[in-house]
C-alpha cells in the first residue's frame, strides 16, 4: 500500500486541535457512545475505545467521568453524525466530521471556512470515495511477517502489514479493530500502540508548495477547527514548508 501511515500520519491525515478543542470533542463522543449504547465501557466496545483513547491524548479523568455520568442519567443533548465533504485550497480533498445539535448551524459554520478560502464545499461522497475507512494500529517493530501471521493465526480480516522505519504499520475494516488490537496484544506481551484509531487515508496526496495556497490552507484548517460542532478533519494535503 505504500502509505507509511505511522511516519507520515501528522502532516497527511488530521490536523490536531487546541487542549480545550481535544477535551470537548472527546467529551461530546464519549457522550454519545454512551448514550447510544451501555455507559460501561465493559459491555460498550466503542465506549472503551474512546476512553482509552482520550486517556493517551491526556484528557482529564473528569472530562470522561461527566460524559459517562451525563449519558446515564439520560439528560443532555441530542447529537447526530454530520459528514461534509469539498475542496480545500490547492485542490486537496477535505472530508469534515461533525456531531450536531442543530445541523442548520453546524452546515453554516462548515460552509463558511470553504467560502472565505475560495475552497469549494460539495455534495455526499464527492471525494469519499477516494479515501479508504481503515482502523490504524501502529508500533515499533521491523517485521511484518510474524505480526501478520500472528493476525491470520487469530483470524483477523486484516487489510494490510507495512514495515517501515522502524516501525509496523496494520490496517484492517474498522469493524475489525477491537479483533484486531486482541490479538496484538496476546502475540505480543507489553506492545506500546503509537498509532491507534478509525481514520480515513487518503488513495492519493496533493503536495502543497506555494505559499499564498499554504497560508490559504491554514486559514482554511484553523476555520474549521474553530467550528464547536466539528469532530475531525481529514485530507490528502502534504505541505511542503
């Protein structure tokens, strides 16, 4: 596949966003899958993935503890899945997850950034399709060989093993991570997972280089960012600084 997604994965995939940003996006999901589904995260696979990781991107004990305790008690919001996808600057391809309360706002706050960057926001699946939905696990490692032997060996649907760097690469459907990151954990005593999510990546990159496009593609990525409704951002940009 050739993606190097573990080296590469801070510059091509999702931007990071600001501490407050992190902790109430991490809060709002944590609340959904919750609401949505049993507030144990024993019996609630996507409850647990989400607290696990919100505990490696350091969000306080009771941020997560609120959500939980706010989702059980059946009060609260009520959030739905919003997907906007377009054109970013240089053409890159933008795909803008969002959990709204109120999606006539949420679509006026995602348009805007799009708007003032002369980027282009577009319909369902205009560049989705161009992406592959994949659950990432990555970890040091330089053999790739016996992690995906040690996958089939539990039969795993996995996608594809890369070695790269120093450091191993798999990607599997999403609705093969928790199998997937199981069986990683009983092959191979103490693995530390550098990389451990559902992402999009992209099929293909654009290389941004001048810079008028890369200062309008920060503009482009802090605007959104601001937006309290969006989740995460993907794009198949790589800035070239």
């Amino acid at each position: 596949m050739g993606r190097a997604f573990v080296v590469r994965q801070s510059s091509m995939i999702k931007t990071a966003n600001a501490k407050t940003k992190i902790n109430s996006r991490y809060g709002k999901e944590i609340y959904v899958a919750a609401k949505s589904g049993e507030p144990d995260p024993e019996v609630n696979q996507t409850l647990r993935r989400l607290i696990e990781k919100a505990k490696k991107d350091q969000v306080p004990a009771h941020v997560i503890e609120k959500a939980i305790e706010k989702a059980a008690g059946g009060a609260g919001e009520d959030y739905s899945v919003a997907r906007y996808e377009g054109y970013g600057p240089g053409n890159c391809m933008v795909i803008v997850d969002c959990l709204t309360d109120n999606p006539n706002r949420t679509i006026k706050d995602v348009r805007l950034p799009f708007t003032k960057t002369d980027s282009k926001i577009g319909t369902s699946g205009c560049v989705a399709h161009m992406f592959d939905h994949y659950a990432v696990l990555g970890f040091a490692g330089d053999d790739d060989e016996v992690v995906l032997e040690a996958l089939m060996m539990a039969d795993v649907d996995v996608t594809d093993v890369e070695a790269e760097d120093g450091k191993i690469s798999v990607f599997a459907p999403p609705t093969e991570y928790f199998k997937a990151k199981t069986a990683l954990e009983d092959a191979f005593e103490g693995i530390n997972f550098e990389v451990d999510e559902i992402t999009f990546i992209p099929q293909v990159n654009i290389e941004i280089e001048d810079e008028e496009v890369i200062a309008n593609f920060d503009k482009f990525i802090n605007m959104l960012e601001d937006c309290d409704d969006v989740q995460n951002i993907y794009h198949n940009a790589i800035v070239k600084n």
